[in-house]
C-alpha cells in the first residue's frame, strides 16, 4: 500500500503546539489509508488560521505569481505571428501555471494583505501587487479578453475569480488597493460583458468537476454583482440559477468524485442555491437534492479523499475537492434553522474536509503549491457566506 504524501510545512496545519499538529496529520493520513482513500474521521479541534499560516501562504503565492514557467496556455491563435509567451501576452497575470491561478493567487496576496496587516512579507506583497495590477498591465489584458477569437478564455472560472478579486479590493479604504482596484475595472468591463452575453445563450449548465461547473461560477458572479451593486446581472443569474436548477431531485452524491475533480458540482451547486432561495424554500429544495443526505453525510459516502500524487497535476486536484466541499458543506450548514437536524453534522463534515484538505498545502511540489492556498484560505474565510440571500 502506498504511502500518503504528508510532507508540508508546519504553517499549513492548524495553529496547535507542535505535537498536536504532528498528531493531526498522522491521525488524517492513518483514517485514509484504512478507510480506501476516505478520512470519515474528523479532528476535534476546528482548523484556525494565524499570521504564521498567512506568512507561509503568502510565500507560496508570491512566488507563483512571478513564475512564468511550466505554463498551461489554452488560447486560440488565428495566425502564427499571434503566438507569444504567457508575460507576453498576460503581463498581470502571467505566473501560478495558467491566468485563471495567477488571478486568484492575486487575490490570496489581497486577502491576507487586509486580514494579516502585520505580516513581514507585507511590503513585498504590496510591490507585486503594484507591478502586476499597473494601469497599462490590465488595459493589455482587457484588449486581449476582447478580441472575439478569445471568448471562451476562462470561461467562466478564471472570470469568476477576477471578480473575486474586485469584490475584494473594492471599498477597501487603502491608498494602493483604491489604485488597484481602479485599474481592474477595463478587464472587468469586458468580462462582464461577456457574462450577459452568454449566460442567455447557456442552454443546459455545465456539471462537471473542473473548471467550467456552472454552479461555482453563478455564485461567484451572484456576489460581484450584490456586491457592485447590479440589479440587472443579479436578476440575470438567478433567474438563469433556478432555471437550470430549482426542480433538480436525487442527486447522485455516491458518483463524486470523478478521477480529476477539484470540485463537487453536487455542492457547488447546493452553495449556489442557498444563495437564491428563502431559508425554507432552500430546505424544501436540498430535502429533494440529497434526499439521502442525513445518511450520506455519515456513511463514508461523503467523505474526504486522500492523493495518491501530489506530483501529478491533475490527481492532486482531489487535495481542492477536499477543501471545495469543506466550504460548499459549512455555507450551507449556515443557510438551514438553528435548528435543522442536518446542520451539525454538515458542519462536522465540513471541518473533516478541511483538515484533510488542509495537509496537501505547502506539499513542496509546484503542481499543488501554485493554486492550493487559493482554496485553503477561501474555505478557512467563509468567504461568500455573509453575502447572504435576498
């Protein structure tokens, strides 16, 4: 039987003394290996994050951002003389492998910036983020969105993240992240753009794993436009939410997941709709969803998965699933009644997630470490959860 890849840095566990951490992950990884891939058990003490975890986090970001290469490109060229390198081509968002991760690495930096103020890597993140966020930087990469050859680019993932990353510098009463977050705006624009243009023409969503899951992004862009404050877009997204899924009944939760998958659609899905629906609505809606789910929750059904190469730059995508459905699980936990039977054991769930999910981060192998901190912090965060349902 292989052996689990627990290596990471002490920052990537829970803030617990040293014995503790050390204790967690072998407790993880031992639940893993007996359990066929699944960790059913949990941690008693919930995951934290601390500066120290910033610290370590930030250092990975910070060097993704301004690694050109490996790179995955996925562009149509009409001519050979449109063929560039990524910098080239992005030169905000050129590094972290591919666009969609060098954009919300940028807003792991922003995140922590405003969360961690006293953090020693401070100065060195606001640097980049002035490099990389420049006026003339995001003017070249909004003409680039625009060009009618390249309306699939990022479609809609890497969208969703840039208006993440707005929604997070936008308000924000800071000298720098003003400035930044005015330049973003011409890319913003377009992407936007883009947005009302498809989403009339997206017949059926897409329910898959990866990247283009329709129910992820309808969440992401249902919080940029609450947040921007854009009936129009809002009314767009869930009226297209409830038309693909307000009448979806017994999903099959025991198909996920798939070899490759950093996300639950199932959940991604759940997480969308209890950002539409009423509370009681949403209930009476998940009853049909999941109707098993009371079961599944504890059964091994759902449960978290381990990675059997960290080295593999698709396999080690189930180190994300494990932290998608950590947060998808706990927001909607926070969208049922106190009282709901099902909330307790969702959040229980959620923090089992989390803490297996949480082990892969920092793993030293650039195939993990240039997007993971992504979906470690966003789960840690709550990110989402606040914005709330109409």
């Amino acid at each position: 039987m292989p052996m689990l890849p627990i290596k990471l840095s002490i920052h990537s566990t829970p803030a617990w003394p040293p014995l503790a951490r050390w204790w967690w992950v072998a407790s993880v990884a031992f639940a893993m290996l007996q359990t066929g891939g699944h960790a059913i058990a949990q941690p008693s003490t919930p995951v934290a994050m601390d500066e120290a975890m910033a610290e370590s986090w930030a250092g990975l970001v910070l060097k993704g951002v301004d690694t050109e290469f490996p790179n995955k490109l996925s562009l149509v060229y009409l001519n050979k003389d449109q063929i560039k390198a990524p910098r080239e081509h992005f030169p905000a968002f050129y590094g972290c492998y591919d666009w969609h991760s060098s954009v919300h690495g940028h807003w792991v930096l922003v995140r922590l910036l405003k969360d961690y103020p006293g953090m020693q890597s401070v100065p060195r993140i606001r640097e980049v983020l002035s490099r990389h966020l420049s006026d003339e930087n995001l003017k070249q990469e909004a003409a680039f969105f625009a060009r009618g050859e390249q309306k699939t680019f990022e479609r809609m993932y890497g969208w969703s993240w840039l208006f993440r990353l707005v929604i997070e510098l936008d308000g924000w009463d800071d000298a720098d992240a003003r400035r930044w977050r005015e330049n973003l705006r011409p890319l913003e624009e377009v992407l936007a753009r883009r947005v009302n243009d498809y989403l009339p023409k997206l017949t059926f969503p897409i329910r898959t794993g990866q990247h283009t899951d329709t129910g992820f992004a309808l969440g992401q862009i249902l919080d940029y436009a609450r947040a921007m404050e854009m009936p129009e877009l809002q009314a767009l997204v869930i009226d297209r939410a409830k038309e693909y899924f307000a009448t979806d009944l017994d999903y099959p939760v025991h198909y996920e997941p798939s070899g490759h998958d950093f996300f639950s659609s199932c959940w991604n899905e759940a997480d969308l709709m209890r950002r539409v629906l009423s509370e009681q609505a949403f209930e009476d809606w998940l009853a049909r969803f999941v109707p098993e789910l009371a079961t599944q929750l504890t059964d091994g059904t759902i449960a978290p998965v381990a990675v059997s190469d960290v080295t593999d730059p698709k396999i080690v995508h189930l180190a994300g699933l494990n932290l998608n459905r950590a947060w998808c699980l706990r927001s909607v936990a926070s969208a049922l009644r106190d009282d709901h039977p099902l909330k307790r054991v969702l959040v229980e769930n959620a923090e089992s997630h989390l803490a297996a999910g949480l082990a892969y981060i920092n793993s030293g192998h650039y195939e993990g470490d240039h997007w993971l901190a992504t979906f470690g912090l966003y789960a840690i965060a709550g990110v989402g959860v606040a914005d709330g349902r109409p």
